[in-house]
C-alpha cells in the first residue's frame, strides 16, 4: 500500500473554519473586551492559515498559525496546523508537541488524533498509531482518511482482512476516490482475491484524471489476466 496521507486541509478543518468565522462576525457584532478581540484576531489568524495551507503555501500558513498562537496560546485549530506544517517537514518531535496541546485544549478534535497516528507511525509505533486513528474515528465515523490510515497500519501488521475493512470503509465514504480503490486492489491482491482486485482497479479507471494511476491499473490488470499475478 501507499504511505500515510496528511491532505492539506481536510473537511473537518472546514467545517470547524465556518464556524469560527460565524464566531468572529457574532462577536464583532455585539462586542467584547480585549481578551476577546485578541482571540477573534486569532481566529482571523488561523482562517488565513488553513487558507494559505490549502494553497500549497506553507511559509504563509506558518506565519499566520504562529500570529494566532501569539494571539491565543490555547487554540486548538492553530496547534494543529503548526503541528501540520512541522509534519510535512518531518520535524516529528515539534509537530508531536502540538497535536498533544491541541488535543489537551480540545479531546474531541479528530484531526489532531489523525495527525497524532501518522507521527506514531513514522516513529514506528504502530500500537499508538492504531489507538489514535481509532479515537479519530470514534470522534468522527466519517473520517475516511482515519480509516485508510489504520488500514496502511494493519497491512505492515500483516492483518490484511483488517486492513480491508478499514479501506472498504473510507471507500464507502468517498466511493469516488480512485486511490482507495487502488490500494483496496492491493490489499486484495496480497490475500490472492484476483476477482475483486479487478473490480477496484476498474473502479481505479472510471474515476481517475491521474494517468500514472490509470497507467498501473491497466498493468495490473493485464498482469492478472495473463496469469502473471496469481
């Protein structure tokens, strides 16, 4: 299977961005004290952050999340985009120290459990790994990155019907997602269900724009047919 994904901006970073944007027009509307104005302006912040983020921009998304953190030191969004930036530049000990204060600020902030697992991961925990991609999918059982995630970690466990079920799981929640299928054909594979392999990888076919994806689907299924791949 592939490596562990930390997309860019994710829906429950989105969802939660709404709603503190509808916190900052309430609290303009109707005033507050400067306790307060420094944690809208922090809000501001972090909005600019998880939008530069989205960009590809993380110079700005690091200036920004650190101009929320210097606003408000117990924001919980901020912690986990800092942690974010630090991940992609594999600086695990900083972005561990992060996803742990989000997490203290807020137990029910799933991406922070999400980011929390691929840092156990990369260290080789996989134990931890696992129970943080679990509580991430107990917060949110929609959280289909979660589920593809503990599935990567399953298959290294050589828990491979495990792993299934976990990528048949976010499959479920993004049927559209051609690398899922693809990954779902591995694991497949690994256990000899030609069949179904197949039906992943022309699922694979019908929704990707990726030809290199595409390129290796039609390999592999030319490979199984021909007998190549048993």
């Amino acid at each position: 299977m592939g490596k562990l994904r930390h997309a860019r901006g994710d829906r429950h970073q989105f969802v939660r961005l709404i709603l503190l944007l509808n916190l900052i027009f309430f609290l303009s509307q109707f005033g507050c004290d400067d306790s307060d104005y420094r944690k809208v302006n922090a809000l501001r912040e972090f909005s600019r952050g998880l939008t530069y983020q989205e960009e590809g921009n993380l110079t700005g998304a690091t200036r920004a999340y650190e101009a929320a953190l210097g606003l408000d030191p117990n924001l919980a969004d901020a912690h986990v985009g800092r942690g974010y930036i630090y991940l992609t530049h594999k600086d695990l000990n900083r972005a561990m120290v992060h996803f742990n204060r989000a997490i203290e600020q807020n137990e029910e902030l799933a991406t922070a459990y999400n980011y929390r697992g691929l840092v156990y991961a990369a260290g080789d925990d996989m134990q931890r790994s696992i129970l943080s991609f679990t509580r991430a999918i107990q917060i949110d059982s929609e959280f289909a990155e979660a589920y593809r995630n503990r599935a990567v970690i399953m298959a290294k466990n050589q828990d491979i019907e495990s792993a299934i079920l976990d990528m048949s799981a976010a499959i479920k929640l993004k049927p559209d997602y051609a690398r899922f299928h693809y990954e779902r054909a591995e694991l497949h594979l690994a256990l000899q269900n030609r069949e179904s392999a197949i039906k992943d990888l022309e699922s694979v076919l019908m929704f990707t724009q990726d030809e290199q994806l595409a390129e290796r689907a039609i390999n592999i299924i030319d490979l199984i047919s021909s007998g190549t791949v048993r």
